[in-house]
C-alpha cells in the first residue's frame, strides 16, 4: 500500500465503514 496523503482520509473512513459491514457479516454467520 502506498502512504495515504491527507486528501485520502474519505476514502480511508470509506474503507472502514466497509471493514465494518464485513465484520457484522462474518459475527452473524458465525
């Protein structure tokens, strides 16, 4: 991964917000 510059941070917030949503997919299957 390339360092993210300032300008990123939406899409770093974006990326979380999907990490979430997979995360509460793996706790209801599990």
């Amino acid at each position: 991964l390339k360092n993210t510059p300032p300008e990123n941070k939406g899409d770093i917030e974006f990326l979380n917000e999907e990490l979430n949503r997979i995360n509460q997919i793996k706790e209801t299957l599990s």
